[in-house]
C-alpha cells in the first residue's frame, strides 16, 4: 500500500528545483502529481477485477514491475511533459499494490474488524509519507533530483522479492468467472448502490483536498513562506504524525461504535480546519503557522476518514473486494485529480488557492458523511 504515498511525497521537496531544471513553472510541475493521479485512478478500475478473476500476488507483482519502469523513466526525463507521461505508466503500476492490498484485508476480515485492519494498517503504511520528503530532502543535498527516481526503482525491486514472503488470500474456489468487460460493466451497477456511494463520495471529497495539500504545499511553504527543502520536509512529516495517532485511534475504538460515527466526526473535523485553513490563507492571520496549524488538522483527519469509508463500501459486496476496492479507489483519487487540477489552474503564487480548495473538500465530505451514508444493517 505504500507505494501511492511513497511515490509522490518522496519528490515533493524537489519540485521547485525540477521545475527550474525542466525549465517549467509551478503550475505544470503540479500536473506530475495530476497525472500521476489519472494513472492511479483509472488503473485501479483494470486491476480490481483482474486481482478478483486471478488472485493477488501475480497482478501486485506486474504493478510494481510497471512501477519500475515508470520510475526509470522519471529519472531520464527531459521535459515536464516527459516527466507527465511516466508518471502515469508509474502510477498505473503502484496502484495494483493499493487497491489489491484493501481486498486482501476484505478476503480475511469483515465489518468494523476490517476498518480496525485497515486502520492498523494505514497507520504502519503512514510510515512511507512521514519519511518521503524528509528523505527526498536529503537526497537533494548531496545528489541531482533523478536520484530520488533511482531510489523508487530500487524500492520497487526489494518490495518485488518481499512480495514472495505474502500469502495468496482469495483461494482459486472463491474467484470470480466472468470475464474482465463483464466486471468492468458491474461498475456501473456498483455506482447506483447506495450502500457504496456514499462511502465512497466521502473519501472522495476527502481526497479533493488532501492531493491539493500534496500539490501546493510546496510551493506555499518554500516559495511563498521561505522555507527550505529541508524544513518543509520535516513540517510535511509531521503531518503524517497526525494521521498515524487518529488510525490508532480509530482502530481502538472502531469495534466498539463501528465505522459510521468515526467516519462522521472525521468529516466534521476536516470541514472545521479546512475553513480555518481558507480563512488564514486569505487574511494572512498567523503566517506560516496560521497555515500549517489547520492543515495539519485536515491531513490527520483521514485516520478517521479513509480506513472507515473504504470498509463502509467493502461490507456489501464480499465476493467482489477488488473490483469495489478498485471502484471506491478511483473515485476517490479521480477526485484528487481535479483537487490538484484546480489548484493548479487557479495557482497564483500565494496561498489562498489552497485554502479554498481544502475547505470545498471539508465541506463537501461532511455533507456527504452526514446526509448520504448508509450505516449497515445490524444482525
């Protein structure tokens, strides 16, 4: 599951420095994490119901082969629109890891267990964005940016030979027959159930906001603020501070009052920060930390936020875990797509763009949280 974060905040230091490199600015250098999404999002749709007809060790292992050599290519990229193209094919491989890794959880677990799973998971895979830039940081001290590429192909060979050491979870009696056009035409019955859209909208609206943060965090802290690389690193991992505490939270307590209250109170606390966020980024009020202190608030609200929603859509639908993780995976990282997209049109060199996009997203996630979620059915 690591490869999602890993692979995009292990370079958000070096953006500025790509962008001067690239001989771009800062608003294409945000469509590499855009595009990025766009292959993350759309290949979750192939490899769900691929990893529900043949398991899933074989298609995690051809992901993170494409992965490879996606991140092969980012290192010998000559333009912004070079580095655009293999983010993409990057993105297709990492996200077989991500969404199979959720069915994987399904396969073994049910209801609140699977959020505490998830919850417990996310938590240890939380790891790879708390470390990221700070490594990334580091790397830009004493080598070119590529080499931060290089380290992602030499992360994906280990994590290749590790995969061996995981058992095959869905036995060959418990897959699915149909061919890959007939799953991918049970997406569209998947989106008119309500016992997943609402789930999934609320990650969704969620994510809207959290890959503006990734996208423009950047530039608002070390272009706009001064910081540097290496600061903003560390500030960045300390986010991820927050998000591991509310998984572990969460896993705690996730047994006791299930997943629909978690989720609700997760919700209202992004809609809370990224108001507070829009309101500082536009006034000004507290400076640097005016800024990070809600956006701290909305990045660790997802411990409350993702595993609960992604277990909320799972519960249904037990003999399609990929093709639903797969499903609720794109919408949820489509949506990241037009947070970063947005930002991007609307960058201005200030702040202020970012603040109103995380406080569209809170508020979008509460809404739907509250007035479109259907909490399972007891017995």
């Amino acid at each position: 599951m690591a490869f999602g974060p890993i692979s995009t905040d292990l370079y958000l230091p070096a953006l500025p420095t790509m962008a001067s490199a690239l001989r771009s600015d800062a608003g294409t250098m945000e469509w590499t994490i855009s595009g990025y999404l766009i292959g993350f999002s759309l290949g979750q749709l192939i490899w769900g119901p691929i990893g529900d007809r043949f398991g899933r060790r074989l298609p995690i292992a051809a992901g993170i082969l494409l992965f490879a050599i996606g991140s092969a290519g980012c290192a010998l990229s000559t333009g912004a629109g070079v580095m655009i193209a293999w983010r993409v094919l990057q993105a297709v491989g990492a996200c077989a890891g991500v969404v199979l890794a959720r069915a994987m959880v399904r396969d073994l677990y049910v209801g609140s267990r699977a959020a505490q799973m998830l919850s417990m998971l996310i938590t240890v895979m939380a790891i790879a964005p708390l470390v990221g830039p700070v490594i990334g940081s580091e790397i830009l001290r004493f080598a070119a940016w590529p080499w931060i590429f290089w380290l992602l192909v030499a992360i994906a060979i280990a994590t290749l030979v590790a995969l061996f050491t995981l058992p095959e979870t869905l036995p060959a009696e418990r897959r699915r027959r149909d061919g890959l056009t007939g799953a991918l035409r049970s997406y569209f019955h998947l989106l008119g159930d309500r016992r997943i859209l609402g789930y999934a909208a609320t990650g969704a609206c969620f994510y809207f906001g959290v890959f503006a943060y990734v996208a423009g965090s950047p530039f608002a802290y070390i272009d706009f603020y001064g910081l540097s690389p290496r600061t903003y690193g560390l500030v960045f991992g300390s986010g991820i501070l927050g998000i591991m505490a509310t998984n572990l939270i969460n896993a705690r307590f996730v047994m006791r009052w299930g997943f629909v209250m978690p989720l609700r109170a997760g919700a209202g606390v992004a809609a809370f920060s990224g108001l507070w966020a829009a309101v500082d980024s536009w006034t000004g009020f507290g400076g640097l930390q005016g800024l990070v202190a809600p956006l701290f608030m909305f990045t660790a609200a997802s411990g409350l936020i993702m595993a609960n929603s992604i277990a909320g859509a799972l519960v249904a639908f037990p003999r399609r875990a990929g093709t639903v993780s797969a499903l609720v995976g794109a919408l949820q990282y489509g949506a990241g797509i037009a947070g970063s997209g947005l930002l991007g049109l609307f960058a201005d060199g200030t702040p202020r763009p970012l603040g109103g996009v995380v406080a569209l997203a809170g508020l979008g996630a509460a809404a739907c949280a509250w007035f479109f979620v259907v909490p399972p059915r007891k017995g």
